[in-house]
C-alpha cells in the first residue's frame, strides 16, 4: 500500500490549488469547443470515473502487486506533473454555460459538479488521465490476458469518459490532448520497463493455447498435488 501514499498528497495540493485566488489564468478553449454540444447524458461516464479507477486499483491490488504498482506510478507522475503545471501555469476555461439549458436530475448533478470543481486546473486533464492510466492496467494484468471483452469494455469506458469531459463543459478539447500527451509519455516510461504483454507471453508454455492451458489447470486441480 506505500505505493498509494501519493494520493494523500494529491488531494492535498489539489485543495490548495483549487483555493488559490487566481488573477489571471490560461484560457484552454478553442474555436473548435463553440462547436462541442452540451449533453447532460455524458456525466454518467463521467461520475463513472471514479469507480472505474479505485475497482482497478483494489483488483490489481489482489491479483497482480506488479502491475498494481506499475498503476500507481503511472497515476502518481501524471496526477502530480499535472499540479506542478497548474501551478507554474495557472490555467481554466470559460465554457460552462451560465444557465443550463434544461432542468432535469442530470442536469442537476452537473450543477453539483460545477459548484465543487471549479474551472480552473483544467490542463491537462487529469480525468483522461486517470482513464488512459486505468485502461492501460486492465490491460497490463496478466490475471486478465485472456479476458478480451473486458479488456476492450476498459478501453471503450476510458474513451467515452474522456469524451464526456468536454460534452458536460468541464474541459475544453485542449486540455483532453494535454492529458493524452502527457499519458502517453507516462506510459512508454512506466510500462516500457516491464511489459506485462510480453511477461505473459514467456509464462505461457510454447505451442499451446489458451484453452489446453485452462484444461492442464482442471485436470491438476482434479488431481490433486
């Protein structure tokens, strides 16, 4: 659990950064964000976030130490490169519309959502990367090489969320490539030491296949030692 001793500091800086008055800051928004809808449908994957993260990390917590601590320097560097940049360059957005455009329970948990998360600290998004880091742990298990749906499913929830931060207006299009760019460089570093893809492949017998190996399994299970 030392590996996750980084979170407390995270959310600490994170209530000090978010409090701190800000003059002047960094407008992310782009001409291409005007032509961004809102849809309210999209803070479901967006909440979704926050379990998505914490069931991969308590999963690869029991099933896979190395791959969970691979998870925890991934999210660790990101999350705390992301406030050293907010910090040397204070930055937000100015997209949230000033009355949303229906009421509706969707529409008020955005509202909750605006009220505790302010506009600022947008770039890069630790929301894709969060996702992108999650994502790539489902991915790194090897407890979980044979499980392609799943697999894909984490891909596909890490995608969408990413989409749904600029169509509820909590970050602008700048800020989601901020935050692919920035996973991107973390993943090469963390995950090009020690690829789980290519761990599993040597801890797999050569010449056979995922259903003889499941079926050595059952037959020394039956057996007994």
């Amino acid at each position: 659990m030392k590996y996750a001793l980084w979170l407390p500091l995270y959310l600490l800086l994170f209530l000090a950064l978010e409090r701190m008055p800000l003059g002047r800051y960094w407008a992310t928004q782009l001409p291409v964000d005007a032509h961004v809808p809102f849809c309210e449908w999209f803070v479901i994957p967006y909440c979704l976030w926050y379990p998505f993260l914490v069931i991969t990390g308590l999963y690869l917590l029991r099933r896979d130490r190395a791959a969970f601590r691979r998870y925890m320097f991934f999210l660790g560097s990101t999350f705390l490169l992301s406030e050293l940049i907010w910090f040397l360059l204070p930055n937000g957005q100015d997209l949230r519309p000033a009355v949303l455009p229906r009421e509706n329970p969707l529409t008020a948990l955005i509202a909750g959502l605006y009220r505790v998360d302010t506009n600022t600290n947008v770039f890069p998004s630790v929301h894709v990367l969060g996702s992108v880091g999650a994502a790539l742990a489902v991915w790194d298990c090897c407890a979980l090489s044979e499980k392609k749906l799943l697999r894909a499913g984490a891909a596909a929830l890490a995608a969408v969320i990413c989409l749904s931060t600029v169509l509820i207006k909590q970050h602008a299009v700048l800020d989601v490539v901020g935050g692919l760019l920035l996973g991107g460089l973390a993943a090469w570093a963390v995950y090009r030491s020690s690829p789980a893809f290519r761990t599993c492949r040597e801890e797999r017998p050569r010449g056979e296949s995922p259903r003889r190996q499941r079926y050595q399994r059952l037959l020394r299970r039956f057996n007994g030692p």
